[in-house]
C-alpha cells in the first residue's frame, strides 16, 4: 500500500478540521483530495507529510508507520502552490538544494537534476534565475525539485492555482504524462472538481474535515452517495427539486413535485416509504427536452456551438440548468416540457443521503 491512514484526527484547540479520516492509497495512483474551502484538505496533506502533528489515528507509507517520523525521514516530497524558489539561486541549483543539503556527491547531484530537467523540459532554462522564467516554467522547477529527491510519495497542495486557466490546463496534462512516466503515488490537493476529474485514479471528497465519498471519478459522477458529492462534482451542478414519494410499485416510485402536478419516476430497491418528502437530483444532461413533463421557462439560452446551457425556471421559481448537445434551435423566453428517465434520477433523504 502506498499510503494508508487509519482514523486519523486533527484538532486545534476545540475545532476539529479532521474527524476520523481512513483511506487507502494504492502504490502509484494518483489520489485527489477535493472539497470547499476549509474543509481540511491542506492539513491532512501537511499531515502525510510530518509538517502537522496528527491528534488521533496511525499514517502508514510504505508499510512502515511514519505517524512519529520526522518530515525528512518519510520519503515525501512536497509541492506548495507558491512555488516556494530561492530567487538567489538558479534553476540548477534550486533543484539540486535539497541534494546538496544532504551531502550527495557532486556526479550524482548532477546527474538527477539533468534527468529532471530531461522530464520537465527545462535543460536550456536551468542556467536562469526564477525570476527569468515563467509562472509554468517555476511551477515546473518547484516539481523538479521533489523529483530529485526519489520520494516515494509526491504531495502538491494545489501547485497550479496561481496560473491563468489555459496554463492550468497545459500542466494538468504534464502532471497526468509525468505521473505515468515516474509511476511513483501522487496526492493531489484542490479545491476544483475538474482538476480532480482529469487527474485522479481515485478521489477523496471531504467536507468539514470529514471524507465525504472516495471513488474513481466517474463512480463518484455516476453514483453518488450523497447530496453533497451529487452537487459538488460535476459542471454545471445537479439540478435539485423537493419532491414526495407519491407511489411505489415494486422498485418503481413515483415521485411528485413541491406544489406541481408533475412527477418524476425513479427506482429505488431499498426502503422508501410513500409521504416521504426526499430530494430528487438530475445532471443538466440528462433532461430531455419536450413530450409531457415539467413545463420550465427558458430564461437565458447559452450557445457555447457544440453545446448550449438552458437556464430555466420552475412555475414555483426553481432554477434548471439543462445541456443540450449539438442542438441550435434558439429556446430563450420559451417554455419547454423537461422529463428524465427513471434511472437518471436521483433520490436524497432530508439528511441528504441517497436512497438507493
Ligand atoms: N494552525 C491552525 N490553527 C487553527 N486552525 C487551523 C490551523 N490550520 C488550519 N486551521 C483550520 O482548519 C480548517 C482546515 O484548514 P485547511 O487549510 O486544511 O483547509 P483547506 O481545505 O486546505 O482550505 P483551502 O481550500 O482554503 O486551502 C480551517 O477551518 C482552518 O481555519
Ligand atoms: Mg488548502
């Protein structure tokens, strides 16, 4: 196993940023820490790698419990969102710190800075200071720099967030090509569902300091186990409307909207009992569009050419975003009739948890 934490718990003073946190991180995924602002994601990083002190549970690299090891003896390397670059220093030698500070011979310190600059594409930079480079290219030495320590694990607390978005898009594909040519366990912190769509094997959603749903990214799009990860992952968000379990017949329930004669239908196996009041979610994709259904007015029509976003609005005020694809036919001020099949909707208790 790569990384494993049993029950691990961080707490400041009286505040818990971290309840009771287990998760298994295979050798050579790349994991994805995802979540709002503040749910905790940087400290259990800072955790795994020694800089915080853990108030509860074990944390395990390798095999070997590192709960009490110092930073440097853990075998990680760590890349900060600021880069974090001696300006003094050029490219070479801001890379080769780490292997100086540990007395490596000079042939060898040589040799792993030239093999990292090979990976990153920086060998004509390595002569230049930081300031000289580009925000993708520092971001690229701060990388270089853990990637001549060998770590066993690469931690990034949201190394991208500083650069402008099409930047941001470029790395993202140079970390998913240097995670496959390393193939060394990578955890990735951000707060942005579609960096942790693209990059992870597997995600950790957390909210308030607890892990919310792990997962591949599409089970966690698919097949959500709460309405928290249902609307955090995934843009636009689910579509959600209060509705009552009006019937069921078998697996098969009827479920009618607040205030409306409209209904949707779901399946659900497990128990539900009619009067229920439940919460009903749809992907954007997954309206369609005419028949008999929800009437909605079409407020603004966004044609983007491959596809468009409909923001409408319930007789009761709703707000629906539906996507359509590769369709031109201008909705805007209309009103529409919006439906779903059964097995994309969605159900979540007054709790918020998914009834399957
Ligand atoms: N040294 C500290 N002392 C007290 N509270 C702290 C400390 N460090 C973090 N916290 C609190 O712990 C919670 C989690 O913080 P953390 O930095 O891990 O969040 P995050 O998920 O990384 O958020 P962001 O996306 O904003 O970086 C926050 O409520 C924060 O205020
Ligand atoms: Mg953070």
């Amino acid at each position: 196993m790569g990384v494993r934490l049993t029950n691990v718990a961080k707490t400041f003073g009286s505040f818990h940023a971290l309840r009771d946190v287990s998760m298994e991180i295979p050798t050579g995924s790349f994991a994805v820490f995802v979540g709002p602002s503040g749910c905790g994601k940087s400290t259990l990083l800072r955790m795994i790698a020694g800089l915080e002190e853990t108030s509860g549970g074990e944390i395990v690299i390798d095999d070997r419990d590192v709960t009490a090891v110092e930073p440097a003896e853990r075998q990680v390397a760590m890349v900060f969102q600021n880069y974090a670059l001696y300006p003094h220093l050029s490219v070479f030698e801001n890379m080769a710190f780490s292997l100086r500070l540990a007395r490596r011979p000079k042939e060898e310190v040589n040799r792993r800075v030239q093999e990292a600059a090979r990976i990153l594409q920086l060998g004509e930079h390595l002569p230049k200071k930081p300031s000289q480079l580009s925000g993708g290219q520092r971001q690229r030495v701060a990388i270089g720099r853990a990637i001549v320590r060998q770590p066993k694990v690469f931690l990034f607390d949201e190394p991208l967030s500083n650069l402008d978005a099409e930047l941001r898009v470029q790395m993202r594909l140079e970390l998913t090509r240097l995670h496959r040519q390393l193939g060394a366990t990578m955890i990735y912190v951000t707060h942005d569902q579609v960096e942790a769509m693209t990059l992870a094997d597997l995600i950790f959603v957390l909210k308030g300091g607890v892990v919310q749903q792990a997962g591949a990214p599409l089970a966690l799009y698919d097949d959500p186990d709460n309405r928290f990860v249902a609307g955090f992952i995934g843009s636009p968000s689910m579509n959600f409307l209060p509705t009552v379990i009006a019937a069921r017949e078998g697996h098969r329930v009827t479920l009618q909207l607040e205030g409306s004669e409209h209904a949707f239908t779901a399946d659900l196996s497990g128990q539900a009992a009619v009067g229920q009041a439940v919460e009903i979610g749809v992907r954007p994709e997954h309206f369609r569009i005419g028949g008999a259904g929800l009437p909605v007015q079409v407020e603004v029509a966004e044609e983007l050419g491959d596809v468009s976003y409909l923001y409408a609005r319930t007789a009761s005020g709703r707000e629906i975003v539906v996507q359509r694809q590769g369709s031109r036919d201008r909705l805007d001020g209309q009103t529409v009739q919006l439906s779903a099949e059964p097995r994309h909707v969605l159900v979540f208790d007054g709790e918020g948890r998914r009834l399957r």
